[in-house]
C-alpha cells in the first residue's frame, strides 16, 4: 500500500502516459492553469449556494430539514464558549438542565472555533454559509493539488479528478445540511502522508505530519474519516496485491511513522474523544435501521443537477443523503476506463475499490427499485462491530469517489497523451464521453426558502420580563421534527437555556445514540396532543407528572407559539397546569416560576 506514490512518481511513461516525476520545486510552483482551477471551484461553490448567499438574513436551504438550525447553533454555541472560556465539548443551553455532549454532535470545532470571530461578526448563518462554500472548493482543490502534483501530468486530468472529488452528487447532497460531509479537504493529504511513511526516509517528520492531520480531520469530522479510511485501506491492499514484495517491505518502513502519527493525535485528540465517549451525556451506538443504498441511486440522477429531477431522491433516505446517484453515463465511463487503463496497478486498485466500497453501501441485503431481495451482503457481517454500527451504510458510496476520480484523471491523461501521438481518434472518443457523463451531474443552485420571523415575545426581548433563572419550555417541545426554537435562542444571543432540542444524546438504561432528547412523560404528552389534534384525558397522576417535569426542567415559562393544533395544546397545558395562558407578544403563556399556586 504504501509503494503507492512511489510507482505513481516514478513509472515509465509507457506504462502511464505521465511524465516521469517532476521535481520537488517544479510540483510546488503555482501554474496559471492551478489559478484557474482555484477560480472555478470556489466560483462552482459559490453558484450552488448563490441563494443562500443572496438571502442570509432569511434564508433557509429548505432541503436541510432542520439540520442548518442545528448546525448554526453548533457554530454560536462554539463561539459564545470561547467568549465567556466555557468548556467548549458540552452545553446545556439546549436538553436543559442535563445539557448536549457536543464532541459527540460532530460540531465541527476544527471550523466551528477558527471561525468564531466571523459567527460573532455576522452571526452563525454566515458561518454556516461560509463553511459549506470553503468545504466545497477546498475539498475540490486540495484532490486537485495531490492529483496535478503526483499523479497526472495533465492539469487538466487532475481539474477533471478534483472536480468529482469537490462536487460529487453526494457532496450536493449534504451541502443542504451537513458541512462535515462537505469539508473533506484534509483526506487527500492524510493519504498522501499515509503513502509517503512507506519510503522511511523521515518518519518522525512523516509522522507527526501525519498525526496532526488525522487530528485536526477528528474536528472536522470522525465518520467522514472512517469512511474514507476503510476505502483507502481498499486500495492499498488491492495495489498491493499486484506488487506483494514491495508493499510488505514498505509497510515494515513506515511502522515507526504511525507510531509516531498515533501518538502526535492522541496527544491532542485523546481528551476530546475520553469526552465524546465517556464523558457526560455521552452514548453508545445510535440506532438507524436498515439504510443502504438502492441499487437504482447508483444509476440515477441527483435532485441537485442538471438531469435531476425532484422525485429523483427516490432511492435515498431524504434530500441529503443522496450518496451515490452516479448516473448511469459515468458508471460506463468507469468501467470501460478499468478496462482501458487494467495494466496500471493504480487503475486496478481504483477500480476494485469502487466496486468495494459501492457494495458495502448497499447494506445488509440487495435492493432493486425498492424491492428488497433478501439476498445477503457483506454489511451484514461487520455492520455490528464497534464505530461501524454507527455508521450509516449508504455513505459508504462517499469512499468511491476519490477512487472514481483517480480513474477519470488517469483516463483523460492517457487520451490527452494519445493526441500527442497521433491517436486524435481516442482522444475525441474520451473527451465526449466525459462530457456525456460529468454535465448531467453538473450542480444547479440549491433551494432556498424564506424562514420565518420569531414572535415578538422573542425577538424584541419580551422574555426578559419571565425568565430569570431558569429555562424555557415551548409548546411541544423542540425536537428533530421542529427546531426552531434554538434559531429563536441564538438570535438572542443564547441568553436562556431550552428544554428539549435537536441533537443526539443518550437515551433509555442501554444508553443508545437517540436523536433529541430522552423524552418525559409531559413532552410525549403534548406531542401527541399536537399530532392527534384531541386534548388528551388529563387526571391527578398527569398533573403531577407535569408538575415533576416542569421542576426537572426548572421551567419558568411554558410558551406556545402558532403552531399546528395550537388550540389543542392550549387546553391541553391549561388542564395541565390549572390556569389558562395570557397572550404575550405573539405567543400563549404560562408564568410556572410560582406554579402550582399560581392563580
């Protein structure tokens, strides 16, 4: 595995159709073609988020769900620590009074933190909006820079490889809402100073560059990490397979350099991830049901493009997991390039991990067109082990496309050399079926709606008047299903703590992974309220239960907002509570601080 960069740097170019290795100051020297592709990376980023970024007052990537709120309070809550030197790993500014484990949240402190003053600035939107843009160009450039400077001549094989790599579909995808899906600038370099240790030229430098990488991805990212790591162990033994001798000896080289990386990240990450798993509120496992891909979402076409459609996320758990959605011209363009390019150990590798990592994603069992075939997959042996059965199996689909754009930008090298010698044939084939295939894909602008005002009550600080020392619960409670609480929150400057919220945490005696929080009997009881749109029965034993949960909380206000079924949860909590709302600013509320004599 780690003979990797040296047979790319170094094989004849009859066997690659790249040049033989360029020098060390020749491959660090910017090119006018390297700006270019600077140029249209973050300007491609930009135009998928255009609307996000003509709207960042009121914008809202509808797709998200409720994910951007929950990322923009990752982003204020992390910037709010540094200001008031609160521990940045935990809050309980939401789930009060037992708080969130937020290094078990994947809050992104490795962007969450750096862009702080920005949050502080212009608020967690832009933060939000910023990442997404800088995660896309950045993971774009940066395959762009490995591939220009180690595997291709052409630069344009390499724009053509990191392209894929920075605006896959599954990138679109999670640039609705997931920004540690987005931000994956830092896996090509962690594998290129993975495959630089098999030289053993410097493996304590190797290594402790190796080792503050590994780290710093921990704060971008653990799962993208995993996925990516599995994939690139996929390719490292299937290269190896074709040079045995080597890639043992090599791998015997670079055993001092991850020791040295293992210890530089424990060093910095090793509190950080004793918090995330053992810390307070952490968990074990989440629970998420059977997700792979359907065999159909390999040969689709994403929502977000120029051959999507909006029922095109059919075969994908929702609007931001769309994982794989190759498209069936790119997935020919692969394998007849497997075919084309078979003789080249890196297209051999390439290829089979493709097909590894595609199948891992399709889970337990195979399924066609929402037909579940029953026939076993490989999944289905590893899907409990420890750190993978938190994994969602359809992201596997991610670890093929660094593997997909090694075989593109190997391919479009050899078509461009083979005009060079007269094949123009060749060339003119390969060209247009590239384009046949990537301008499908080609991302459109996401969609962006206008978010709703908060009420008066809290947005021209009404709630001073009520809340003194303890918390606010609304009516339902916030969850996964509806957060918007917690944009209500931030925009006050997190200035009061919030029962319920959004996130993950743990829940029942097992203490399993559980989104929101671990629900008591009152907030199961005014969620059904809400869903059933029937005031429930309310006797002594759901009074005191109220009354128990409200000191839990350590409630000062119960506050309703418009929402659906409204007058059904206004009954139902004045049955609860023994005295009706007053209206305040645009809600119903009930003052608890003195409750129950509260008259």
């Amino acid at each position: 595995m780690t003979e990797i960069l040296t047979q790319v740097e170094t094989t004849r170019p009859a066997e690659t159709t790249s040049t033989t290795a360029r020098p060390l100051r020749s491959r660090l020297r910017p090119h006018p073609a390297d700006a270019a592709a600077v140029v249209f990376y973050a300007g491609l980023a930009v135009f998928v988020l255009v609307r996000q970024w003509k709207h960042l007052g009121t914008g809202y990537l509808v797709r998200s769900g409720q994910d951007q709120t929950m990322w923009e309070w990752f982003f204020a809550v992390a910037a709010r620590s540094l200001v008031h030197l609160e521990n940045p790993l935990s809050s309980d500014l939401q789930n009060y009074p037992l708080g969130v484990n937020l290094m078990g949240n994947t809050a992104m402190f490795g962007i969450s933190i750096p862009l702080s003053p920005v949050t502080l600035l212009f608020g967690p939107t832009v933060t939000f909006t910023l990442a997404l843009t800088l995660g896309l160009s950045g993971t774009a450039i940066a395959w762009y820079w490995v591939f220009s400077r180690h595997v291709v001549s052409s630069r344009f094989a390499a724009a053509v490889g990191g392209g894929l790599c920075g605006f896959a579909p599954a990138l679109i995808s999670h640039t609705n809402g997931h920004p540690n899906f987005v931000a994956l600038f830092l896996l090509p370099f962690i594998a290129l100073a993975v495959i630089r240790l098999g030289s053993g030229l410097r493996p304590v430098r190797d290594g402790i560059v190796l080792g503050l990488l590994i780290a710093y991805q921990i704060f971008l990212g653990e799962e993208p990490l995993l996925i990516y790591a599995l994939a690139f162990a996929v390719f490292g033994f299937a290269f190896a397979a074709s040079r045995p001798r080597t890639a043992f000896a090599a791998a015997k080289r670079s055993i001092k350099g991850f020791a040295v990386a293992g210890g530089v990240a424990l060093a910095i990450a090793a509190i950080p991830l004793w918090w995330q798993f053992f810390g307070p509120d952490s968990y074990r496992a989440i629970e998420h049901g059977p997700v792979g891909n359907d065999t159909e979402s390999f040969t689709s076409f994403p929502t977000s493009s120029l051959a999507g459609e909006p029922g095109s996320a059919e075969f994908s758990m929702n609007a931001t997991e769309e994982n794989a959605y190759f498209g069936w011209p790119l997935l020919i363009l692969l394998g007849l390039s497997a075919l084309w390019l078979w003789r080249m150990p890196l297209a051999r590798a390439a290829a089979a991990t493709v097909v590894a990592m595609g199948v891992l994603s399709l889970g337990t069992s195979l399924t066609i067109g929402g037909w579940d075939s029953g026939i076993p997959l490989p999944w289905k042996l590893i899907s409990h082990l420890p750190l993978l059965e938190s994994v969602l199996e359809s992201r596997f689909a991610m670890g093929c496309l660094p593997a997909a754009a090694l075989l593109l930008a190997l391919g479009t090298d050899r078509a461009l050399a083979s005009a060079r010698e007269g094949q123009r044939t060749t060339t003119l084939l390969w060209v247009g079926w590239l384009a046949v295939a990537l301008l499908p894909l080609t991302p459109t602008p996401l969609a962006v709606v206008q978010r709703d005002a908060a009420p008066n009550f809290f947005a021209d600080g009404t709630w001073r008047e009520y809340v003194t020392d303890g918390s606010v619960v609304t009516v339902p409670l916030p969850s996964p299903e509806n957060a918007r609480m917690l944009r209500w929150q931030t925009e006050q400057d997190l200035a009061f703590p919030i029962a319920g919220g959004y996130f993950v945490g743990p829940a029942g005696s097992e203490q399993r992974g559980k989104y929101g929080p671990d629900d008591r009997p009152t907030a199961l009881l005014l969620a059904a309220a809400q869903s059933s749109g029937q005031v429930p029965a309310i006797d002594d034993a759901a009074r005191a239960q109220a009354l128990a949960d409200l000191k839990f909380w350590n409630a000062d206000v119960l506050v309703l907002p418009h929402t659906q079924n409204d007058r059904v949860l206004r009954e139902t909590v004045r049955q609860l509570v023994g005295f009706p709302a007053k209206p305040v600013d645009g809600v119903w509320l009930w003052d608890v601080r003195e409750w129950p004599s509260a008259p």
